[in-house]
C-alpha cells in the first residue's frame, strides 16, 4: 500500500479538513499499531527524519530511535498504553526525547501521544516536532552564561554551581581547593600591554585546563585568580598536581617584539577539606588565607592548609 493510499483509507473523505492538516502540517504525526508498527506517516515526519515519501510505512518505530533508546522507549510507549491518560507530551524535561534520522543523525524531539483508534484497531499517534534548534541555543546561552569568555573556563558562579554538585556526591571523601594568583601581573601589563597581560592569562588557564581530571573542577575566579577544585585527593597526590601546573605554567616561554623573551610565576593556597566538609565559603576562606601566606612569604610557591574537622562540623 502506497503511504497516500494508507492515509487516505485511515481519513474518511468527509473529513477533508483533517486530512489536509495532516499533509500539510510542519510537524511529524505517525501512527503505530498494537506491534509498533508505523501504519500511518505524513510528509513531515518523512522529511524530519530524512525518510523518502513512503519508505516508513510498515517499518518498526524503532527505525526512528537510536539504539540505546530503545529498551527506555519500548518501557515509555508500555506505561502509556496501561495507563488512563489520553494524550502526553514529552520532550520537556531535562532529557529530551531523541530521535535518529536515516543518515543516522541524531535530533532532539518534542511528541505529544495519542491513544486512538482506526479501521477498529487501536492505534498510538505521536505528533512531532523537531526542536534540535531550540535544544542546540539553549545549549549555547547555557554555555556562555557557564563560561568565562577570555580562559574559556567556568566563570566565578558556574564554578560554585559545579564544586557544590561535586562535595554533594563526594561528602564522605576529602577534597581540596586551591586559588591561584599571578605574580607581578600588574607589571606583565605595565611592560608588555594588556593584549600580552592577556596572553598570559590564557596561557595559565590551557596549562590549568590541560594538567587536571576530567572530575576536577577549575574556574576563572576574577583578573589573573583561578580556582582548582580536586574531588578526592588531599596532601601530597594534591600538592603534586598543584605543583606541576605551577611548574607548567613557569615553563612557559613568552616573547613579545622588541623585549626578550620572558618567563612568569604565580603562588597557590590549598585547602585540604575533610570528609562531611561542604562549605564552599570556607573552603575559598582556608585557600585564599593561604595564597596570602604565600605571597607574604615571597610568590612563585604554594603554601597548604588543612581545614579542621572542627571547623567543618561548624560550618
Ligand atoms: P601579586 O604578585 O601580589 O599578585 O601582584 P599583582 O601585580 O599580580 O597584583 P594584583 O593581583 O593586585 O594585580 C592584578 C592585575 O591584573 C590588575 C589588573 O589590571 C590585571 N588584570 C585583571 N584582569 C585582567 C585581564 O583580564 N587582562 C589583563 N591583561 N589584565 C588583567
Ligand atoms: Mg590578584
Ligand atoms: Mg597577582
């Protein structure tokens, strides 16, 4: 049966209006039976999911789903069927629904079901748009609103956001938090410019970005301050790693027209927070009263604290 001929026999001819809305529509709407096989399908749906006019008719549903989806959805499509409801929208939670085209892209959906009938038999619609557009910009704004724009990593906020998230799953383990601040960045700027004062603070955040896990946490705390949060590791594991960036970034050779090429340091202060500790405050606290002891103590060195167990049944 040819997918014109399928729709026209599932759309009385009285109902005119419904089958030009179907044929017309931008969104998706398909039809599968009691097994999940796709009964009806509109140009739409063919053409979101890069389809040729008729070729979907007949298939399982299951051609339209990526393959780790399926058992999630065969569950999803169950619950629907046994439940009272007679029409869902999904696609608004935090995971949307996602779908595969015949190139095997893969999209973002929002699809609302039916529970109908046709010729006698019952019948599941799901109308559907495609709103990987809409999925992709709220990716980006979220993006940027997470990012510092010259360091490309998390801004001050996104960085609290994360190391929150992080201590929550990580309460019983120690952890440690480190500020880092550039030596005589004043100067960096006042011999060689801004733009190289720039340079150099894009240098330190790859040396940063570029030495740690992919659990650690780093963020631009402000001008030439990070901050480095490092779930599950505490004294001499968490003074190597803190080390080695330090030692990274001093590595560095930097030459501007016109002077010699010139090499830069900065100080760090660590805190080593123990399990139950979930203050961020005074984790930042404890790092920066070190950071101050070591620049008083005379830069280009890390000085670490340990934070009392007092201290965190306090906070
Ligand atoms: P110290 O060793 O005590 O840290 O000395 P310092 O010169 O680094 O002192 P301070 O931390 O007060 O100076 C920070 C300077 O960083 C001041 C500010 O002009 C500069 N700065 C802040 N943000 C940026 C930035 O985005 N780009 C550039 N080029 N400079 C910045
Ligand atoms: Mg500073
Ligand atoms: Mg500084």
């Amino acid at each position: 049966m040819t997918k014109r001929a399928s729709i026209a026999s599932l759309i009385p001819d009285s109902q005119d209006i419904y089958r030009k809305i179907v044929f017309e529509i931008a969104d998706g709407i398909i039809g599968i039976d009691d097994h999940g096989v796709i009964r009806l399908c509109n140009p739409a749906t063919e053409s979101i999911f890069g389809w040729q006019t008729g070729e979907l008719l007949d298939k399982p549903l299951e051609v339209l789903l990526p393959e780790r989806v399926h058992g999630f959805h065969q569950k999803l499509v169950a619950g629907f069927q046994s439940g009272n409801a007679e029409a869902r929208y999904m696609g608004q939670r935090s995971t949307t629904i996602v779908g595969r085209r015949k190139d095997g892209a893969e999209i973002n959906l929002g699809i609302t079901i039916l529970r109908t009938s046709a010729a006698g038999a019952p019948m599941m619609v799901a109308v559907i748009r495609d709103i990987s557009d809409h999925v992709r910009y709220q990716n980006d704004l979220k993006r940027l609103a997470e990012t510092d724009s010259l360091s490309g990593l998390f801004n001050r906020r996104a960085f609290r956001a994360n190391v929150l998230h992080s201590v929550g799953a990580n309460l019983a383990n120690y952890s440690s938090m480190t500020i880092f601040d550039l030596d005589g960045f004043k100067g960096v700027n006042d011999r060689f410019g801004h733009d190289a004062g720039d340079e150099v603070i894009t240098c330190f955040s790859e040396v940063l970005h570029n030495s740690i896990r992919a659990t650690d946490i780093a963020g631009r705390w402000g001008g030439e301050e990070f901050v480095l949060f490092l779930p599950n590791l505490k004294g001499a594991a968490a003074i190597a790693v803190i080390e080695r960036i330090r030692a990274n970034f001093t590595a560095r050779d930097f030459k501007w027209e016109g002077f010699p090429s010139a090499n830069f340091t900065v100080s760090a202060g660590l805190a080593v927070a123990p399990p139950g500790l979930a203050d961020f405050s005074d984790m930042i606290a404890s790092a920066d009263k070190a950071l101050y002891d070591a620049k008083r103590g005379g830069r280009d060195q890390l000085i670490s604290i340990e934070m009392q167990q007092q201290e965190a049944l306090a906070s």
